[in-house]
C-alpha cells in the first residue's frame, strides 16, 4: 500500500505545473470554468473599450468626459495585466513578444499609457496630437483576432462551418470599424458632414456597398485615400473570406485523406476509411 501510494505521489510531483505553466494554460484555455471566464472578460473588456473610442466621438460634457477617462484607465490596465501575464507564460517570451497577436496587444495599450505620459498643457495647446493618439485606439478592435483564430469559438458550441460565417462577419466589422475611425480623424476637423463616428460609419457602409448616396463626401486628400483604401479593401477581402465559406460547404464531407492501400496503390480515402474501396484491402493506419 505505501509503496503505491509512494508511486502515485511521485506521478502528481511529475504531472503538477509550475507557476509559470499554470498562467499559460489558463491564459489559453476555454474548457474550465476559470479559463471560460478569463476568456469572457477579455472579450466584455474588449467590448467595452471599442463602445468608449465611438464614446469619446461625441459632443458631451466635461465630466462624462473625466469618467470615460478613468475607465479607459481601467480597461488598459487590465489590458497590461493580460500582456504581462501571457507574456510570463510563454515558453519563448521574445518569440511571444515578435507575434502578431501581442503587437495588437501593445498598440491597444500605448496610446494610453503616452496620454498619462504627457504633461497637461499637451491636451490643451496641441489637441491635433492628442486626437492622433486617440485615433489608434480605434486598432483595438483587432484584438478580437485572437478568438477567431481559434477553432474553438464560443467554447467549441458552434460548428466549424459557422466558424467560418462568424469571421467572415468579424472581418466584415473590423474593415467597416477601422476605416470608419480613420475617416472620422480625416475628415472631422473640416467636414460638416461628419461630426462623430455615425456619421463616418454610415459613410463606410455606403461607400463600400458602393451605394453612394452622395449626402458625405471627403473634402480632403487623406479623406478621399481613406475611401478609396476602404473600398478596395471590401472588394478584396470579403469575396475572398465568402469564397472561403462556399469552399468549405461545397466540400463537406468529401474531405479525403492520403492512405496508399497495399493492394492496389489507391492513395486517395475517406477520413475515416478501413479499407480500400477499389480492391477490400485493409488500409494501414496513420497519415502518410
């Protein structure tokens, strides 16, 4: 009895995670309750931080504005946790550090962290640069590449077909979200038509459904870029992600696998094909 019991302690000692590995499983993790709930709060965290870049677009008063401040306060720093704690967790920091999904986690963060940074006179004698700051912000909606890059969306409760609907939509919102922002920072300071970030959604929306109702149209130069680069963005990449749905469907259940059967040399089955449907050979297991 004790020397099982001496046995099994030595396999938890072998199977326990260090610190270390334990902030790395669970920053990636979606099937326990703490993984799901760390990646909910990222994703409302997320939310909440897009819903005050459109806030702060608005006309209101200067205490509404304080408030949005402290939260948005708020939300970076729990953005700088989340940095730090993946980044502690990785297994290669400064392959971690050169990923694309970390460099959008830093430019969600910078913008901020350089407004605490500056002096109070720089918000009131150099508005333009404070406006240039506050216009990445509009980046962080890439943040929520991280969840679609995944096959896993919505803890595995939807299917990989309707994966592929769900980025083709979020890609859809990050090019309308974007390029809205950008037009909004252009064109803002000396388009009457455009006031606030509905104003310059709306535009986005007509531009790149290629509607044009005419009633906003840039009057600059960096206004008329942005346009245009919105609207050969929307040619380019929702076709492309729709073709990639339409691939998927039209291939469903067709999907073979590369297994060169003894008998006649048929190297072409189904997923889950035992033997040979030319020749009844049983088919060797594996890929190869």
């Amino acid at each position: 009895m004790s020397n099982a019991r001496s046995s099994s302690q030595k396999n938890e000692g072998r199977t326990a995670r260090s610190l270390r590995e334990t902030v790395q499983f669970y920053m990636i993790d979606f099937q326990t309750p703490l993984g799901r709930a760390i990646d909910i709060s990222i994703i409302l965290l997320n939310l909440l931080a897009v819903a005050l870049f459109v806030a702060n677009t608005f006309p209101m008063p200067p205490g509404q504005k304080d408030a949005l401040w402290n939260l948005e306060k708020i939300v970076v720093a729990v953005f700088i946790i989340e940095y730090l704690l993946r980044l502690y967790g990785a297994a290669d920091r400064w392959s971690h550090v050169k990923e694309l999904y970390s460099i959008i986690d830093l430019i969600a963060i910078m913008p901020t962290l350089i407004l605490l940074a500056l002096p109070a006179t720089v918000f009131v004698h150099d508005i333009r640069f404070v406006q240039t700051l506050r216009v990445l912000s509009v980046l962080r909606i890439f943040r929520f590449l991280r969840f679609i890059a995944r096959d896993h969306l919505l803890f595995g409760l939807i299917s990989r077909p309707m994966l592929n609907v769900a980025r083709l939509v979020l890609s859809i919102i990050i090019i309308f979200f974007v390029y809205s922002g950008l037009f909004y920072f252009v064109e803002s300071p000396v388009n009457p038509g455009v006031q606030n970030f509905a104003d310059a959604f709306y535009f986005t929306v007509v531009a790149v459904s290629t509607v044009g109702f005419g009633d906003i149209v840039p009057v600059t130069a960096a206004g008329r870029l942005v346009a245009a680069a919105m609207i050969i963005s929307g040619i380019i990449i929702i076709p492309f992600q729709a073709a990639r749905i339409f691939r998927a469907w039209l291939t469903a259940g067709q999907e073979k696998k590369v297994l060169i059967c003894p008998g006649c040399g048929l190297d072409r089955h189904e997923a889950d094909a035992g033997f040979c449907r030319r020749c009844g050979e049983e088919l060797p297991r594996g890929d190869h």
